[in-house]
C-alpha cells in the first residue's frame, strides 16, 4: 500500500468536484486486491462533461507521476 494513496485520493476527489462532478464515490478495495487502492465513481451529465472529468483525472495523477489504471467515459 502506498502511504500517500489517501492523500492522492482527497487530491482525485476534489478536482472532480471542482469540475462539478456529481454523485462521487470512491470504494477502499486494499484488502481485496493488491493492484489498487480505491476505485473512484463520479458521474457527468454529457460525454464533454465525462472527457473533462477524465482529462482533469489524468492531469492531477500526472503532477505526481502516477497513472490510471483505468479510466471508463
């Protein structure tokens, strides 16, 4: 597990917030599997919406150097 994993989820959940995401959820999955710590949910209203969000996901991962495993939208 990573030591910052919590903080780079508060940084994932507010930029999506400050992108008006809506009806965020984020699920702790470190016991259940090794290759992630949190699967994050959010919602956007149409598909430019959806690649902003997605888009404002990859740049804040990159200020760190990390990556997405996935990205669905």
């Amino acid at each position: 597990m990573k030591k910052n994993s919590s903080q780079m989820l508060e940084r994932i959940a507010t930029c999506l917030y400050n992108k008006k995401a809506t009806n965020l959820l984020a699920i702790d999955v470190r016991n259940i599997t090794q290759m992630m710590d949190f699967i994050i949910f959010a919602e956007g209203n149409v598909d430019r919406h959806l690649e902003a969000l997605a888009n404002e996901v990859k740049h804040t991962l990159s200020e760190t150097d990390e990556k997405p495993l996935y990205i669905e939208g």
